[in-house]
C-alpha cells in the first residue's frame, strides 16, 4: 500500500478513510484548513445579505421594471431546466 504526505488536509483524509487516528500535522494541516473555509464562508454569507437587501430596495423602488425582469428571468430558468 502506497503511503501518503502527512502534514496535508489530504493526509488527514487519508487517516480518516483508512480508521487511523491523524497525527498531529495532518489534524493540524485539517484544522488549518476549516478555520480558512469558515472565514471565506462568512465574507460569502456577508455579501449574500448586502446583495439581498440591494434587491430588496431595488425592488421597492422600481416595482413594475423588477417584476418585469423577475418574470423574464423565472422563463428562461424553466427552458433551461427543461432542455
């Protein structure tokens, strides 16, 4: 059986799939890793809400034109889940 780089996110994988216990680079290298994807997450989550409420006022102000695009956009993603 071919062995593996310790000290990665693969290797903790690897451990994982294999039922070993990660040593401690490898659970470090994990641990690296979920702190860096909670902080993308968070600036993701923060941008999703400002670009909602930037619709949402949007919304209020030019009701008819945005209803308008809303309809155009809700036609084009049925054809395209159709085709």
């Amino acid at each position: 059986m071919r062995d593996f780089k310790h000290g990665t996110r693969a290797g903790f994988q690897t451990h994982y799939r294999r039922g070993d216990t990660p040593c401690d680079e490898c659970r470090q290298a994990d641990r690296d890793y979920q702190a860096l994807h909670r902080k993308r997450s968070q600036k993701y989550r923060i941008r999703n809400r400002a670009r909602s409420r930037a619709l949402q006022r949007l919304a209020r102000r030019y009701p008819v034109e945005f209803r308008s695009l809303l309809i155009e956009e809700l036609k084009a993603a049925r054809f395209e889940a159709a085709s």
